[in-house]
C-alpha cells in the first residue's frame, strides 16, 4: 500500500481562483524572468476563429516555464484552458499548488502508466467541449528549446476516442488538434552572462581560466563533468567514442543500475524519457510506502529501503537533467540560447541549482488544426495506423514551427572565436564578462 502520492487529483474548478490567476500571469512570468508572451495577429487570429470548438493544444515542452506560458497565452485569449500536469507537481508546497491548479481546472496525470481516471477525465472534458485542453505530447521536459522529444502517441488516441465518445452522444462536431511552438529568445546582450557562467563552472571545476574560444571552453567544462560522473558511476566509456556517444552509453548505464536497485523491468526498446518516467514511478512508490500496519522491524527494513531510494532519486534527477544534452547541439547553432541552455543544465549538475542568466520573452507559433473528426472514417479502417501517422505529422509541425522561431535567435559566430582576452585569465575572486 501507499500513501496518497498517486491518487488522482480531479478539475475542480472555482471561477474565482481563475480571475485571480489571469490577473497574476504577468506576475508569474516575471518570477520565471519572461517580459510576457508574443503571438503574431494572425496566430492569434487563427486561434480565436476556434472560440467555442472543441480543441487541444500540444505545445513543446523543453522546460518548467510552458504551462505558464501557455497560461499567460489563454489570458491574452480571454479563454480558459484546462491542463493535464504530471502528479507530483500537485504536493509541491505541501500541497498547495495541488489545491491551486484545481481549482484553476488542471487535472493530474501519473507520467508512464495507463492512467485510467487521466484518460477518463481527458474524454469527459474534450465531449463536453466546455474548455479547451492543453496537453503535452513529449510527456517530459527536454531541457534543449530547439530539440523535440518524440511525441507520445497517447495524445492524439484520447482524441479519437473522445470522437467516438461524442458521436455516441450525438454530437457531430470537430475536434481540432492544434500544435503549438514555444521559442524562448533573450532580449539583450548575453555574452557577458554567458562568459560568467563559463568563469564560474572553470573556477568549481578546477579549470583553466580562459584561454580557448567560449564553445571550446564549454566542450572542455562538459568533457570535465562527464569524466567526473564516468568516475564517479565507475563506468569505462566505449573505446574512442565522442561525447554524445558517451553522454548516451552513461545515461543507459546510470538508468539499468537504478532499475535493478529497485527491482524495475523496463523494456529496452521504450523510448528512454518513458523509461526514465517508468522508474521514478517505481521510486515514489518506495519513498511513499505506507508504513502503518507494518512491525517494528518492517518499519525498520522500509526505512532503509526509502533511504537509498533518496540517494537513487539523485541519480534519476541527473539523468532528467542530462536527458537531450548532445554535443552537437551549440555546434550546429551557436545562439546564445543554445549555449545558455547547456551552460545552465551543467550548472544545475555542478551547482545544484538553475540560475536564471537574463530575461527573456516567450514567442508562440500556432501550427495548421488537425480536425480528428475529419478523420474518424480513416481512423476505423486502421485505428494504430492513423493514430500514428497524425502523431507524427504533430511532431513534423511541430519541429518546422520551431525552426522558423529559431530564424529569430542570431547566431554568434565569435563564440566559436578565440580572442585575446580569452588567453587572459582574470585575478581571483573577479568573474569576467570578456570571453
């Protein structure tokens, strides 16, 4: 038995917790340093033609930050969206950000498993077509803003039968699934933040101070903390391999260490974020273990099993951290996104914590409504076939969305520079805004 950690937490909805919470979105992004939320007059005109149909938006999902934005986009709207969160975000604060997001019509969901009252809850909402649903398909955040995770399938299932749920009530009517691109772009000059970040990460690595061009400064800082948890998990990487490769070989390592801690089979062939979800599952469910009706000596064995349980939690925690971190990504495009981007994941890994670098303002880009209802007579000659191939063309918008928004972040080619103050390192104590 366990506790109360995976119970379902339904929509209960209070129409004054909702005004108050339009009335605070501006407030919320400036905590999470977003100057507001852009969508073009036509994205926004595409969206306000839906008023009063039924929709789900299917946003990316690289950070924590989306669901606020997305709330801040319904305010801009004057439409009230409901959300489908990960469980575990409804016990943060001992519970009241749970008793908030009800009341605000959010519904939880437990990440990896066939979450029957999720399912249910989301089949319900979408036939009623009260309000517009906001799910996301990646299912985990991806840490990189120009990288999508591989959609889930699920989201677009739960829309087709809710089609079958509203033709059996009698409703003819479409069910539009709408992809939604969210870009995170700086809105000043962030080398010297982005140098910063490089002079203290050398500085707690014991690094040279400068002395390359800022990428390779960051490849060396990567390469440091990569050997550092090689050490540290006593794996030996393969032969010559480059980082990505030993980035990967060292996540699966980690992940199949903790699974058989905990006695967890995951299939291999499962997606790595879901086996990944698939495991901390497993996890709060030692960490939440019910401790009444136990012996004293059970109580005792239970007590030992949740403290290593704290210590694997760790590990899952690195591994969500690390999870789309590649080499390649600020090689390909060296914005000062992307580098802050891998500079803050290897500062959450050295530091413990994400440190904000500078204020930035969210850009939406609506995709082309996918109206499953239209396609109800395709779905039942081949139901897994066409779930499919409308996941994917939600994947493909999806990636092309962003790429557009990533015409928006210029490129800095000089971060792949070396300049003479590079070679300069700076006294003690003194953080440099000079690469």
């Amino acid at each position: 038995m366990t506790r109360d950690a995976f119970d379902f937490k339904p929509p209960r909805e209070s129409p004054w917790v909702i005004a108050l919470a339009r009335l605070l979105a501006p407030v919320a992004l400036r905590v999470r340093k977003i100057t507001g939320v852009e969508v073009s007059p036509e994205n926004r005109e595409r969206l306000r033609r839906l008023s009063g149909e039924r929709v789900v938006l299917t946003p990316n999902h690289p950070s924590d930050d989306e669901p606020i934005v997305v709330f801040g986009l319904s305010a801009l709207l004057r439409q009230h969206f409901s959300f489908m969160v990960s469980r575990h975000v409804f016990d943060l604060l001992g519970g009241w950000v749970g008793w908030l997001l009800q009341r605000g019509g959010c519904f939880s969901v437990l990440r990896a498993t066939a979450d029957r009252e999720a399912i249910r809850t989301t089949r319900r909402l979408l036939t009623a077509g009260k309000r517009w649903l906001v799910l996301f398909p990646e299912g985990e955040t991806g840490g990189h803003n120009d990288l999508v995770l591989p959609f889930h399938s699920g989201v677009t299932q739960m829309g087709f039968w809710a089609v079958d749920d509203m033709v059996r009530a009698g409703i003819r009517a479409p069910l539009y699934v709408i992809p939604v691109a969210i870009k995170y772009l700086y809105t000043g000059d962030m080398r010297p933040a982005l140098c910063r970040s490089l002079w203290r990460l050398e500085r707690e690595l014991g690094l040279p101070v400068g002395q390359a061009s800022p990428y390779e400064r960051l490849r060396r800082i990567g390469d440091s903390v990569l050997c550092t948890l090689e050490r540290a998990y006593q794996f030996g990487p393969p032969k010559g391999a480059d980082m990505s490769t030993r980035i990967e070989a060292l996540k699966e390592h980690v992940l199949s260490t903790v699974a058989a801690a905990l006695g967890v089979r995951v299939p291999a062939a499962e997606p790595f974020p879901d086996r990944l979800r698939a495991v901390f599952n497993a996890l709060q469910q030692v960490l939440h273990a019910e401790v009444s009706g136990l012996s004293a000596y059970e109580g005792r064995l239970l007590a030992q099993r949740q403290a290593e349980a704290w210590a694997l939690r760790e590990d899952l925690l690195r591994l969500r951290n690390f999870m789309a971190i590649s080499d390649s990504y600020v090689r390909e495009a060296a914005s000062a996104e992307r580098f802050l981007e891998v500079a803050s994941l290897l500062e959450v890994e050295v530091f413990g914590r994400w440190r904000g670098h500078g204020w930035r303002r969210a850009v939406l880009k609506v995709g082309e409504p996918v109206d499953l209802y239209a396609l109800r007579d395709q779905y039942r000659k081949s139901k897994r076939d066409t779930v499919a191939a409308v996941t994917r063309g939600l994947e493909s918008q999806t990636r092309s969305l962003l790429e557009d928004l990533g015409a928006l972040a210029p490129v800095l080619p000089e971060l792949r520079k070396r300049s003479s103050a590079s070679a300069r390192p700076a006294p003690l104590g003194v953080e440099g805004d000079n690469c």
